[in-house]
C-alpha cells in the first residue's frame, strides 16, 4: 500500500483522495484547539501561505485523544481556525492518530517514521513531511515550531 492508495473525509464530510495531492510536498499535522500547541496554526497558515503556489500543502488533522483538548465537532474546529487563525489549508474530520482505531492515514506515517515512542504519537502538532511522491520524509515533535521546518519543505519543492 502507498501514500496515494489512502482517503480520509474532509471536516464537511467528504471523501478526499490523497491521491489528489500526487506532486505536492505535504506536512500532515494532528492538530487540536485547546492545546499549548494550538497557536502553531497560524506558522503553519503562514508556511501554507509561503509555499502553496509552489505545489505545497498542509493537511490538518484534528485529534482528541491528548487531554481532550479537541472536543468539538467538526464545524466548531473549522470555524475556530478560520475566526482565530484565518486557515484556508485543508482541514479533515476529527480522527484517531494512536490506538486500535488509528485513522489508516496516521497508521501509515508512524510505520513509515517512529517517533519517540516508537509508532506512537506523543502529542498534539506532531507533525509528517511528504515528498512529491508520497514518501514520508520525515516527522517532527510538537514543539518544533514550522517555520523551522521551511528549509526542508524548500529542498523538496518542485522547481
């Protein structure tokens, strides 16, 4: 199974194949809004902002298996980060990142890259890099902020 064999339903309830991203470099973020962590989605809207016309996205996934910091619904996490971050990145219904009903997404990037933990994820904004090929590239811990991941998503930016 590859990257692009995987779909996961936007927080409007459809259905995204992650095939439609093929060409782009990819940061894939397990996200929540009550988090020390959660002012992150504004450095990531701006490497989004930086970088999308180059063949970059981010996809944000909520989670809130960490402190229930994520409790809301759907539409609560899509109007909060629109009203206090301005997203405009993708963001995809709540999911699992650890456990048995790990979202198949997040089961792929911990197998491609372990962490700390070894495949488990330890907290909110951990965070995956993609290649344009779907390659998992590598994973970041939550307090690494993403401005400091903007050299590595430019050496892997189409030219």
């Amino acid at each position: 199974m590859s990257f692009y064999d995987l779909s996961a339903k936007l927080n409007n309830g459809k259905e995204k194949k992650l095939s439609d991203f093929k060409g782009k470099v990819l940061l894939i973020v397990n996200t929540a809004s009550e988090c020390g962590f959660t002012p992150q989605y504004q450095g990531l809207q701006e490497i989004y902002d930086r970088y999308k016309d180059r063949g970059f996205e981010v996809l944000g996934f909520p989670c809130n298996q960490f402190g229930h910091q994520e409790p809301g619904t759907d539409k609560d996490i899509q109007s909060f980060c629109q009203l206090n971050y301005g997203v405009t990145f993708p963001i995809f219904a709540k999911v699992d990142v650890n456990g048995e009903n790990a979202h198949p997404v997040f089961q792929f990037l911990k197998s491609e890259k372990g962490g700390l933990l070894g495949d488990g994820i330890k907290w909110n904004f951990t965070k995956f890099l993609v290649d344009v090929e779907g390659n998992v590239v590598d994973r970041y811990a939550p307090q690494t902020i993403p401005v400091r991941i903007a050299g590595d998503i430019e050496k892997l930016l189409p030219t």
